[in-house]
C-alpha cells in the first residue's frame, strides 16, 4: 500500500465509523482468520464492525474468538442487507472480485455506496476498491492483516485474540509453512504471533485434529478413487455426491485431500472433482508443483481462477465428462508438464 493510501486510511479510521468487513464464499481459515483478526483490530477504535459472510464455513474453524459474531448473507439476508446498507466502510478480504462472495452477495456489494478497501493475495484483481492492498507474493491475506495493522503504527495493539485469528490463516493457506509463499517474513510474523498470545499447538489442534470416523473413511474413499496419468505427470481424485452421502459429508470433509493427489511421488499438476448435485455443478480444485499454473488452467477451462500452485473452478457438466475434459487439455500443457 502507498504511503499517501496508508495517511489517507488512517484518518479514515480516526473516528468511530459503521463497518462490514467481507470474505470470499465458502470461507477457509485464512477468510475468517482475516476478517476476525481484522474486526478485533478495529473495536480498539470504537467502530462499529461486523463481519459479514456470503455462507457457511467448515466447523474445524468454529471456535476462532470472535467466529460467533459472523452473519451470514445466504441464511441472515435482511440483517446482512442492512449492515451493508448502512456501512460507511466495506473491507473485501482474501479475494479479488466481488463475484467471489457468490452471486446475490457480489451484486448487493456492487451497489453498495460504502467507501471499499480491499486486502488480498490473489492475482489479477478488479478494480472496485478505493484502496487496494494487493500483493501476490504475499502467503496470505492474513500476513497482509498484520501488514496492515503494522503501517498504520499500531502493531503494539496485536492482542491474543488477533494473533490467533492471524496465526490461522497463515498456518491453514501456507500448508503449515511448507508452502513456497512461505517467507523468512512470514516465519518473523509467526513469532511475533505467538509472542502476542497465539498458542501454536492449540491452534493446530482445532484445526486439523477434529476429524470425524465418517471424514477420515470418506479420506480413504477418495484415495482409493485417485487416478495417475504419469506420461503426464498428473494425479487426480473423484468424489460423487453417492460417496459424499455414503460418508454424510459436512462442509470442510474435502478440505486438502486433493494435496494426497499431489503428494504422488513426480507429480506436477493434481485436481479433485467433488460433485455437488444441489448446486448442479462438479467443484474442482487444482494443485501444482513449480511454475505450472493452475490459475491460469481454471480460468481458461474451468471458469476458475486463484493462484500457481492453487486454484480452484467448476464444471456444469457431469462428473465423467468432467474428468474427460480435464484430460483431454493435458496434452496442450505437454511441455509445462513433462
Ligand atoms: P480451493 O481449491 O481450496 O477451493 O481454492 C484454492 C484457491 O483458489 C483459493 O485461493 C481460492 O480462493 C481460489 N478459488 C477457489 N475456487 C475459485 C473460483 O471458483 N474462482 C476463483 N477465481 N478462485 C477460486
Ligand atoms: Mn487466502
């Protein structure tokens, strides 16, 4: 953020105002990470501020301090409609185009007369914000939180509650730091967390060690349905809405099992297919090792986007024609691949 922006914002937050503070839909860690870490930041200045969700998120994030506040759009719509309605400040986190929070939410924020401030990591953003705090390189939007908090002078107000709701985000989007947008930065904002109160251990705890039999089975489900195209260095699993019910799915069961996909030994490129009758549509995520870029495949093929190593889209056609076509488009990414 420039400087100029960074004065500008600062004077903008020198007295109490009404503010929404949005993430992505389906929300991961680093959405409601982001979004609560910045929340408590701002209730050290008086402001008025809510954290408003398209929809739901997976329970595993269910106890991050502050979470019970959230009001979701899809299931709250006329009391998300009023926050938004009277909000003088719209903070967009962790995406980068207001289609992101689903369609009836992207329009209501698209009409929205609050004054907009976007923080976010992924590329090529639109241009709706009056202030843009958008940087690719960054681990993930959480860092950027405590960025933000940092240039406006105030890192000294990081409490425990915002350190752990920071710490999250950074921990679920670097792959608990093994990612390669994890920076000797990201680890020096790490520490400074825990120094402020986060509790590493408690926090990996909630997250990734509540599993239920029925997740951990539809695991070894998905698993057995991974498939390898080794001429091409991918890997690839399929989960139908059959295998979902069979292991009553709860939203968050999918979350990283395309990374066992990836974890094939020379693998370049993974994908899960992951049908979802309801909404008529097969879900896909995609995953890459190096300068293959998955942001670019799922915006030229599957109405998708996100970053080069992680991306995400979706197909309106079956499960099988799904899978057809994502190999089909192999052979054009030979040389990337191979
Ligand atoms: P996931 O595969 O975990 O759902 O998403 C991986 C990354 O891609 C995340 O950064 C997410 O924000 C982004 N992403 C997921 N789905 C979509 C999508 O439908 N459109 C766009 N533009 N990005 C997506
Ligand atoms: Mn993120």
């Amino acid at each position: 953020m420039k400087t100029q922006d960074i004065t500008e914002v600062k004077a903008l937050l020198s007295a109490p105002k009404k503010i929404v503070i949005v993430p992505h839909r389906n929300p991961d860690g680093d959405a409601i990470g982001s979004t609560l870490g910045l929340m408590h930041y701002l209730k050290h200045y008086n402001h008025d501020v809510t954290v408003v969700a398209p929809n739901d998120y997976p329970h595993f994030l269910k106890w991050i301090p502050g979470e019970s506040t959230i009001v979701k759009f899809d299931t709250q719509r006329k009391t998300s409609e009023e926050l938004i309605k009277n909000a003088d400040i719209l903070f967009t986190l962790d995406f980068n185009a207001l289609h992101r929070t689903g369609h009836d939410m992207g329009d209501f924020l698209k009409h929205s007369d609050a004054l907009k401030i976007m923080i976010d990591h992924h590329q090529a953003p639109d241009d709706y914000a009056k202030y843009m705090y958008s940087d690719v390189t960054m681990s993930s939007t959480c860092e950027m939180v405590y960025n933000f908090i940092e240039m406006l002078g105030d890192a000294n107000k990081i409490s425990a509650d915002i350190a752990t709701c920071i710490y999250v985000g950074i921990m679920t989007d670097t792959g608990s730091f093994r990612f390669s947008s994890t920076t000797n930065r990201t680890h020096q904002v790490i520490a400074s967390l825990i120094e402020k109160g986060a509790n590493n251990t408690e926090i990996y705890n909630q997250v990734y060690d509540t599993n239920s039999i029925n997740r951990l089975q539809l695991l070894g489900r998905a698993l057995q349905n991974l498939k390898v195209v080794p001429e091409y260095n991918t890997a690839y699993i399929t989960l139908s809405q059959a295998e979902l019910d069979e292991f009553n799915f709860k939203k968050g069961d999918t979350e990283a099992v395309v990374d066992y996909a990836l974890s094939v030994k020379n693998t370049i490129l993974a994908a899960i297919f992951i049908e979802n009758t309801q909404e008529g549509i097969i879900k896909i995520s995609l995953r890459s090792k190096g300068d293959f870029s998955v942001n670019e495949l799922s915006r030229n093929y599957f109405n998708g986007g996100g970053h080069t190593n992680a991306a995400g889209g979706r197909s309106e056609s079956s499960l099988d024609d799904t899978v057809e076509k994502f190999i089909t488009i192999l052979p054009q990414y030979k040389s990337l691949l191979t």
